[in-house]
C-alpha cells in the first residue's frame, strides 16, 4: 500500500519521502512502483517521460524522522499493528513540522487510539486507500473525536485534486466498505463451513446471480485472510454481533499462513498467482443449497447497508459510492430499489427466523421502506435527507 500511495502522490506532481525498514524493503517498493507505472506506460495511460518524472520525484528513506522532516503530509502504511503504528507516531510526531498532517492508512484499527499516542491528535486522520491506490478512486477519510475539522477539509480537497473520491466518515470498526464488505465475506465462509454449497458453487453463484465482480471466498484470498480474520474480530469486538464472529474454519487457515494469493493457498491453491486443481479445503454439503445463495447473502447485505444509514453512520450516497467505487460492487440501494425493500424485508426475516441471530433482525428503516405506498420514492427521499444531514452535521 505504500508504494502505491507513494506512486498516488508523485503522479499529482508531489514531492514524496518514501520510507521502509531497509534498503530490501525499499527495493520492493521501487519494483512495485516501477512495475505500476510500465503498465500504465503499456496501456497508453501515460508517457515514458511522465514515467521518468513521476520516479524522479521519489526520494527513499529508511530513517523516519529523517522523510518526514519538511512535510506537509504523512501517511504511514505499516503493518497492521497498534503498537508498532503509535511507536511510529510518537517519532513523526516530533520529527514532522508541527503544521503536518498525520494520517494513517489503517484498514481495522482505532484511528483514536493512533491519535492518542501524539502531543497534538487534532492533526491525526485516518486515509484508507484501495488497493491498488493508484487506480482505485475510493479514500475513506476517517476523522476521530480529536480531528480538527480543517484538515479534514484540506485532506478531501487534495484528495479531490488528486481525482479520488473521499468519503468521510467518523471512526468506527472497518468504516463504511470494510464494515459491509468483510461481514458478507464472512457469512459465506459460515455457510461454506456449515455445508450450505460447495466453494465453487458459493463463488460462482455469486458472480452469475448477483452480478458481483468475484466471488466472496475467491475474494477473501485476494485481500488476505489474515485481513478478512483481522477485520472480523475487531467488527465482533466492537459490536458484540455474532453474525460478524469469524468461521472457525478462517482463523485454522489464518493459523496454517493459508492467507490466499499471497501465501500461495487459501480456500484455493494458487500457481503463479491463479487458481489451480488443488487439496484445500474442499468441504461437500450433504445437500446443496446454492440456489439460497444469493438471497442469502445478498438480502443480509442489503439488510446491513440499510442498518449503517439508520445508525446515522453514513448517507445513502456515501455507501454506495463506498461498495461502487471500492468493490466494483452495484450500488447497493439502487438494487435495494430493483428487487424492492418489500421483498429484501420477506428474505431477511426468512434468515433470521432459520438462524435467530439478533444480527440478522431485520433493520426498522427496511420495514418503513418497504411499508411505503411508491418504495422506490421512499429510498430516493432516504437519499435525499440522509444526504443533507450529513453535510449539515459533519460530525455525526
Ligand atoms: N493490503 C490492502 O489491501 C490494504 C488496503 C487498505 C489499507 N491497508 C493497510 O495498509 C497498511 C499496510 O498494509 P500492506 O498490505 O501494504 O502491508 P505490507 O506488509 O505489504 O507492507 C507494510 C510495509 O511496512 C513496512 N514497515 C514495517 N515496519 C516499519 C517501520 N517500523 N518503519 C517503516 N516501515 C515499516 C514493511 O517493511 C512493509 O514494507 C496496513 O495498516 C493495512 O491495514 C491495506
């Protein structure tokens, strides 16, 4: 993430301080880097002199206080870790000019608890960027209960400049995308653990039926499964939800570093980075249910997105930019408008009689959207009002 947010930044014409452990870790960086913009040089999106001059602006660093040193912007991207993320902090804390913004890249833990560890938190931010950042248009700018609001205003401003689409939102486990995305992950793993399909019926039910990019287990070795466990937890951790409580059967494969592509074995074997004939984890159903999948699945995610807007979390349009534009996924309320709030309502209160998880309670504004005399009206006047209540009250 880095090298990408790295290469996001010097594409714009920024200056940019990379810095890594050692010299091998920024070699990786440089590689990816290099590798990144060859194929935007191949693919005709940019020269080989806008190459030269992109790479020309990255200096590389392997002391910290030494990159930061006359920033005005620090995000840092290392590993998943509090204390290793509030140890760096503590060190660009007092090694960045005192007008910088600090920003991380978190994608699971409390921006707070990063802020908390510094002298000034006002200016510590959270800028979750897709991978990979330079084509992914998604940030989420994730303000606490310290952040001053105008860096919040002059981060989404440059992010804008940049041609990102940020979305703001206050600190809470897995923010918009991951707080949507990694649950529906999970509820397939749950149902390919308790034998409701088979992995490859669960994927490509997916992909044919909802019109999703790929399916979630396919999806869960992409992003990693130590991410998707990591994400999970803190999601249970915070909301005591049991739906969000990881399948035993993802933390055996976190345990057996089975992360996905990255390790090479995940719910599939990858060769070179593709999915091969393989011994994973291949469980049968006694009986196939895979034509529930995608009301399954779909109608708890949906049921999910509605409950993030009445918790006041995020607007309409905020969760659809989120799940279109980090996930490739349809917007969620406008399919919420296609298979209507009526009929998402009768699927979700069919799953939460089989399973009788508080979790899967149907949410009130899905019961009054689909109470509505003309629903679709109903979500587009949702739209409307969640969207002025969130611009006029900008902190939630
Ligand atoms: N991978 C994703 O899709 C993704 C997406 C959004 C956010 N994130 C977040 O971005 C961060 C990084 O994730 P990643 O997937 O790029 O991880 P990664 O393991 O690929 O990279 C982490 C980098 O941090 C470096 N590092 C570790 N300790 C350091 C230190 N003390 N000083 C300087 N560099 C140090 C490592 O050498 C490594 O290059 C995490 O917080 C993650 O949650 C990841």
């Amino acid at each position: 993430m880095g090298a990408g947010i790295t290469e996001v930044f010097a594409k714009a014409g920024f200056e940019v301080h990379a810095v890594d452990n050692n010299e091998a870790a920024l070699d990786r960086g440089r590689s990816i880097i290099a590798k990144s913009t060859g194929r935007a040089v191949s693919r005709g999106r940019m020269t080989e002199e806008e190459q030269a001059a992109l790479v020309g602006r990255i200096t590389y660093f392997t002391d910290p206080a030494e990159a930061v040193a006359g920033c005005g912007l620090v995000v840092e991207a290392v590993f998943e870790d509090l204390d290793l993320k509030q140890e760096i902090f503590k060190k660009i804390d007092v090694a960045a000019p005192e007008d910088a913004i600090l920003a991380t890249n978190t994608s699971s833990l409390a921006i707070t608890a990063i802020a908390a560890a510094v002298s000034k938190p006002e200016r510590v931010v959270g800028v979750h960027f897709f991978n990979p950042a330079p084509v992914q248009t998604l940030v989420e700018v994730v303000r606490t209960v310290y952040t001053d609001d105008a860096i919040v205003e002059q981060l989404v401003k440059l992010l804008k400049e940049l041609g990102k689409s940020p979305v703001v939102v206050n600190d809470r486990a897995g923010f918009i995308v991951n707080a949507l995305l990694i649950p529906y992950i999970g509820s397939a793993i749950n149902l390919y653990e308790n034998g409701f399909a088979t992995r490859e019926e669960i994927d490509a039910t997916m992909v044919e039926a909802a019109g999703y990019p790929m399916g979630p287990l396919a999806l869960a070795d992409m992003i990693g499964n130590d991410v998707c466990l990591a994400v999970l937890e803190k999601l249970y951790d915070e909301t005591k939800n049991r739906v969000n409580a990881p399948a035993p059967i993802l933390t055996r494969l976190v345990i057996a570093n089975m992360q996905g592509r990255k390790t090479g074995k995940g719910f599939y074997t990858y060769v070179d980075g593709k999915p091969s004939e393989d011994r994973g984890p291949i469980r049968r159903p006694m009986q196939s249910r895979k034509a529930e999948l995608p009301d399954r699945l779909v109608g708890e995610y949906l049921n999910n997105c509605v409950k993030m807007v009445e918790e006041n979390y995020a607007s309409v349009d905020a969760v659809n930019t989120g799940m279109a534009e980090g996930c490739r996924m349809p917007k969620p309320f406008e399919v919420l408008k296609e298979i209507t709030p009526k009929r998402v309502l009768e699927i979700v209160e069919g799953i939460y009689a089989e399973t009788g998880e508080p979790g899967h309670r149907p949410a009130r504004l899905l019961r009054q959207l689909a109470a509505a005399d003309d629903q679709a009206a109903a979500i587009d006047e949702l739209q409307a009002s969640t969207a002025e209540l969130h611009a006029s009250n900008p902190r939630g």
